[in-house]
C-alpha cells in the first residue's frame, strides 16, 4: 500500500479547511478615505503645526548667528506658505 495517496489527501484537506477557516473569520480592514475627501491628509496639519512652533523658536532665539537664524526664519516662512497652499488645494479637489 502506498501511504503517499492517503498522506497527500489528507493535508489537502488540512490546508483547504485551514484557509476556509481563516477566510470565514477574516475581519476586512476598512479602505481608506479617497485622497479628496477633507481630513485624508492629517500630515499637512501636523507639519504647518510644526513650522509655526520652530518659527516661533526661530523669532525667539539670539539674533546672532552669523546671518542662518534669519535665513533659517525666511525659509520657515516660505515653508508655512507652501504648506498652507497644498493645504488649500487639497480642500478644493
């Protein structure tokens, strides 16, 4: 008698009611928010939070460092512009 028949068809059935198992107790993640909808972008926020706290750093810090402290605040400045425009597009499309 061969024993490799019956051993095959047994994990056969092992393996199909093991992902039958898995697949009927599965929960589905829920899908994300399409890019458009409002709040799908919670980065935008937090990085406009973040560059008004290191502008504010930045205005607080001694004047004196070699010109970078108020290259470092004009850029910040720039920067919170941008965020704030892709902030502004995304809420219209």
């Amino acid at each position: 008698m061969n024993l490799w028949k019956p051993l095959a068809l047994v994990s056969m059935a092992a393996l199909f009611v093991t992902i039958g198992y898995q697949s009927a107790h599965a929960s589905a993640a829920p899908a994300p928010p399409p890019a458009n909808v409002a709040g799908a972008q919670p980065h935008l926020p937090a990085a406009l939070a973040s560059l008004e706290t290191a502008k504010s750093a930045l205005q607080k810090a001694e004047p004196d460092k070699g010109g970078w402290r108020a290259a470092a605040l004009v850029s910040t400045e720039v920067a919170i512009k941008e965020v704030k425009r892709g902030i502004q597009f995304d809420n219209t499309h």
